[in-house]
C-alpha cells in the first residue's frame, strides 16, 4: 500500500549509491562514447524544451502528415482508380469528424506529449495497463519505424525518376535507400532535436510548390472539359449515386494513410507555447487550447490538399502511368509536375519532396526516441541502454535497414503495415477519450466517442483484410517488445529498483545518519508490532552473539506493483535503544530491504527464509515484488557486489527459518 507517515516529508533524500550505468559512463571506449550521447528519460530530456507558437510547431507535425502527399495520391489511384476522389472525401469526413474531435480529447488529458499511449495507461492501471501499453508500443513503433523506411523509400523514388538524377544514380532505390537511412542516423548520433525553423523552411515551401500544381492542373482540367465528362462517365458506369458512395465507402480504408500526423500532433505538445501560466498540478490550459488550434489547422490544410490532390491527380493522369512500374506510381504529384510545368520545376518539387520526406524520417526518429524512453526503462522492461540517446539510435538504424531489405524499398508494400499502425494507435485514442468521458460523465460526448471508435474499427478491419502483411508486421513488431520486454524485467528484477528515499520528516533524517555506518544489526520484518519485535530480538541474541542495537525494518509496498522503480519514503524512530525504520510506497520489498541495506551499511542482516515452493515465491516477486524475501535480498546484494567496488567491509548476512 502506498500509506505515509504522518509528518510532512524531508526536502532531504537519503544518499545516493552508485549504479551500473553511473560506472559505465565513467569507462572509455565505445561503451563509454554511446552512453555520454545523453539520456532520454530525464527531465532535462523532455520537460525543458523551448516552446514555440502553435502555427510554427504545425509545420513540425506537418513534415509527417503533410508529407504523404509525396505518395499518398499514387496510393489512393492504385487503391480506388476513378473512385480515388469520392474514397478521399469519405477520408476527409473520417479526418474532421473523427480523428480530430478525438485527438482534441487526448490533448485536453495528455498534455506531456506522450499522447494516447498515456491516456490509456493513466485509465487502465497495474499490469493490465502496461500490457496494453506494450502492444500500443509494438503499433506505434510500426508507425514510426514504416515512416522512416517509407519516406526514405519514396524520397529514393522521387531520386530515381528525376531526369536530371537519373543518369547519376541509376535504379538503385535500395541502395539510395540506405544511404538516406544511414544518414538520418548519423545526424541523431552527433546530437538531434526538434528543429523547428528547419522545419518551417521545408513545409512551406513544400506546400507551396504543392498548391501551385494542383492549381495549374485544376486549370488544365478548367481548359479541358472531356476530361470531367470521362471521369463522370466513368462514374455512371458504376451504377447509381448510392452505389458510387458505398463503393468509395469501401476503398475508403485503403487511403488511411492520410490520416498519420494525429499521433504526431499530440506528440509535439511541449514545444508549443500557451498564452499564460499554468498553476502546479494544473492543466496548462493555453497550451492545450493553441495544440487544439494547431490540429484543428492541420486537418484542414491536408484535408484541402487530399481532395485536390485526389480530383487533379485522377483527371490527368492515365491508368497505365499510375500503374504498378509506371511513371506515376508512388510519385502522382511529382509526375504531374514534370508534365505540366517541365524538367526544371519538376526537379524543384522533387528535390523539396525528397527533403520533406527525409525530415519526416528525421521526426519519426524523434519520435521514437521520445516515445520508448517514457515507458520501457520507467517499466523495467528495456535493458538501461535505451534510456540513452546513442545505442537506441543505433538499434533503430538496424531495425529500419532489415525492414527496408524486407520491403525492397517498395514504397506501396509498406503502405499496408504503416496503415495498421496508425489506425491501431487512433482506435486506443477513441477508446481512451470514450472512457474518460464516459468517467466525467459526459455521456453524450462519450457516446459520440463510441461511434468514432467503431468507424476506425471497421477502418482497421478493412485495412487488414485487403493488406494483412500489415498485421503480421505489426504483429511481429508487437511479439518482438513483449518477448524482449518480459526477458528484460526477469532479469532486471535483481537490481536495486529503488530511485531514491525520502524521509518523512527531519527526526528521521537526524536518525538515520546516527544509525548508518556499520553501527546496527538490521532486521526486516513483516509487522512492525511490539510483540514480533520482542519475539524477534530473543530469536536472534539466544542463537547469535550479537552485539549493538537492532534495527527493524518493516516496507509497505504500493498497490501498483507493476512500477519498477520507486521513491519510497522512511520513516525512523527510536525505542529502548533499538530503531524502528518503516518504509512505505516501495515497488519489492526484497529490493527495497538490499537498498537501504547498502545504504545503512550495518554490521550484521539477518534474513528470514519461508521455505515455500521456490516457483511460486520467484513469480509472486517477479510480478507481486513479494515471494521469497531473504533469498532474493541475498541473491540482489551479491548481484550489486559483482560490479561494485569493495570499498568496505561487507555485512554479515544470516539466512534464517521463519
């Protein structure tokens, strides 16, 4: 239970020992070089972040969202054919009635920029809430890890069918690929963070350049009237009004890709600047208003973009161009651009194309970077390395190299997987906002919530039944972080877990530093009442000679157990010459008894032992941070010992019979 001492809590925590990580970083050589790239889970990682207005930080969500323009109106040909227009309103309509009512929801709830992931865990608490979380990450990272490989592989694309860059580069997408992945990695090795005014200077012109052919062929489609009496003709032939919509209603879920920059959206959060102060424990009420204005703005601009794009792209470019191995495929607008305006700001689009899609590999990156150090080390679930900048880098780097040799860089094949993922995290999103609403009893709005959650249901099921490749790669991305995630909390179960103590008030600091030093024998035990203590005391004098005080050590676990690290608090008080330390919010007890062993320092520990079936005892502390008690703090202290220097006589340890 997580209960505390009745006195105001110290400002002063207990001294800190060192740890693995505190000594690596002191080595030289590679190892020493990946850890000093700096931590991502720090405060200083993410809560001081300089903020920026909301139309600025709109263009940093906008190199993912609004660079699928680069491939999104290719796909939506291939997928829809003359329906691409009628299936893009429908994506449209899904866009500002369902994505964007929900992500204002998860805005208002999740304001740290962790975004529906948060949501959902701060609604389903304990191991429930981080399984959950877990199969959201393996989504989430197929989100992230396709926009990186896809926008790299497109970019490649644009590279290749560039007339002026062919002769120099040849077909060799896959090669260019890398080059492009091995380069972003590169450039998040040296040291990488959000920059908003590279940002800005690569979307504006990109949706610039963007609305200057879409105009132009809206004029050439103004100029050329068979041209909307094809496409209309076309139509007709599908049948009535009402078989055309349902029909588009259908493709619809093929074309969800434009949906992808909502996550992103929540994500940027704290780069963007309210317009005043928020209280301590207060919701920075500006800050989720003017994230709400940058969303709302997003939606419509590629809202306007799609349904252009959808209308000029399928008016002007023939079928056997968009066309698996044709000109135009994965490349609509670019293609478009060359035809009507020429080599020369053909090649302009291209180029702005292909650094928009680099830079939204670059937030992807990020993203990841800022999404997998909030919750895998806080869950014990990662080894210590992901917590730094470096190696995550470069296991992200390897993960995306196997995922575009799988793919061949083949920009449609991973349009399915990339789909999966953001529709998975926006169906956690309308289920999460859905509950806490229903928890607010906003009942209508919660209902509302429902319905969204059943359109992007049905969206996802679509999805996966036209591309189950999608499934199956988020699937083994899902498998992948369990498998390692469970592997990585067993063996980290046999660290210290514990961040820091604090005292709960100034007797027991005064306490404490009068007890630590080799200066008492401790004892931990499972109730702190007069009697088990008496019982105790004679236990050990009658079988031990045993000089000094008695320290008793009594810990109270949280409810949520599931936390692997925690900030307990002691309380110490003094009795007949013996101290009474009670420590409570601890994650295991059998972890928290080794801390303040190594920190106390006492001559003598004496351990009790169940001598209950040793399985049951290793699942109930590996899942109840309970179990076999004075094993594991025996197994946990040799385990500290093997690394750490030997600075100090070591204390005694008893095993002894409960």
């Amino acid at each position: 239970m997580s209960s505390h001492g009745p006195h105001a809590s110290s400002n002063v925590s207990s001294p800190r020992i060192p740890t693995r990580v505190t000594e690596e970083l002191r080595a030289g050589g590679p190892i020493g070089w990946l850890l000093r790239g700096g931590r991502l889970d720090s405060h200083a990682a993410h809560g001081g972040e300089k903020t920026y207005p909301w139309y600025s930080v709109l263009c940093l969500t906008g190199v993912d969202y609004f660079s699928t323009l680069g491939y999104q109106p290719g796909i939506a040909l291939l997928a829809a054919g003359v329906l691409s227009p009628v299936a893009t309103l429908f994506l449209v309509a899904v866009t500002l009635l369902c994505a964007l009512p929900v992500y204002a929801q998860v805005a208002g709830r999740s304001y740290a920029g962790q975004g529906s992931i948060a949501l959902l865990e701060n609604l389903l608490p304990g191991w429930l809430g981080k399984a959950f979380v877990l199969v959201l990450l393996g989504f989430a990272g197929t989100d992230f890890v396709i926009t990186i490989t896809l926008s790299a592989a497109d970019a490649a694309e644009h590279a290749v069918h560039n007339p002026i860059l062919h002769p120099w580069i040849g077909d060799h997408n896959i090669t260019l690929t890398l080059v492009m992945l091995g380069l972003l990695a590169a450039v998040f090795l040296k040291g990488f963070t959000e920059a908003i005014g590279l940002a800005v200077a690569v979307t504006v012109p990109f949706l610039a350049i963007n609305l200057l052919v879409l105009a132009r062929g809206l004029w050439e489609v103004a100029g050329r009237p068979e041209l909307l009496a094809n496409w209309q003709s076309a139509l007709i032939s599908r049948g009535s009004v009402t078989d055309v919509l349902m029909a588009g209603a259908l493709v619809f879920p093929s074309l969800a890709l434009g949906l992808s920059g909502f996550e992103t959206g929540v994500s940027v959060m704290p780069l963007v600047r309210g317009d005043e102060a928020s209280a301590a424990g207060q919701a920075p009420a500006g800050r989720i208003r003017n994230t709400r204005k940058l969303l709302v703005g997003a939606a419509l601009i590629m809202s306007v973009m799609l349904a252009l794009s959808s209308f000029v792209t399928t008016l002007l470019i023939p079928p056997r161009e968009y066309a698996a191995g044709g000109p135009a495929n994965g490349r609509a607008i670019a293609h478009l651009t060359h035809k009507l305006f020429g080599p020369g700001i053909g090649t302009a689009y291209d180029i702005i194309t292909i650094l928009i899609l680099w830079f939204a590999g670059a937030s992807a990156m990020a993203g990841l970077l800022h999404l997998i150090p909030r919750y895998l080390p806080r869950f014990g679930m990662a080894p210590r390395w992901v917590a730094y900048s470096r190696p995550l880098v470069l296991a992200i780097f390897f993960i995306t190299v196997v995922v575009t040799l799988a793919f061949r860089a083949d920009v449609n094949a991973q349009g399915g997987a990339y789909a999966t993922g953001v529709l998975v995290l926006m169906l956690s999103a309308a289920i999460a906002a859905a509950i806490a609403l229903r928890r607010e009893s906003r009942r209508v709005f919660a209902l509302y919530g429902w319905l969204v959650a059943a359109v992007f249901a049905y969206t996802l099921a679509e999805n996966v039944s036209i591309r189950p490749d999608g499934l199956i790669i988020a699937s083994i991305f899902c498998f992948v972080i369990m498998s390692l995630s469970g592997i990585s909390r067993l063996v980290r179960s046999v660290e210290l877990r514990i961040a820091e103590l604090h005292f709960a008030d100034e007797e027991s600091e005064h306490l404490w530093r009068q007890l630590a030093g080799k200066k008492v024998n401790l004892v931990p035990v499972r109730s702190m009442n007069a009697e088990t203590r008496r019982r105790k005391e004679e236990e050990i004098r009658r079988h031990y000679k045993v000089d000094g005080p008695v320290a008793f050590l009594n810990v109270e676990l949280l409810d949520n157990r599931s936390e692997f690290l925690a900030h307990p608090k002691v309380r110490v008080r003094e009795e007949k010459g013996n101290f009474h330390i009670k420590v409570t919010g601890a994650s295991a007890i059998a972890n928290t008894v080794a801390y303040v062993s190594e920190v106390i320092d006492p001559i003598r520990l004496f351990l009790g032992l169940s001598r209950k079936n040793l399985v049951g005892q290793a699942a109930r502390f590996v899942l109840l941070g309970e179990g076999e008690t004075g094993l594991m703090v025996y197994t946990i202290l040799l385990n500290y010992w093997e690394w750490t220097p030997e600075e100090d006589v070591r204390p005694l340890i008893f095993l002894m019979s409960d």
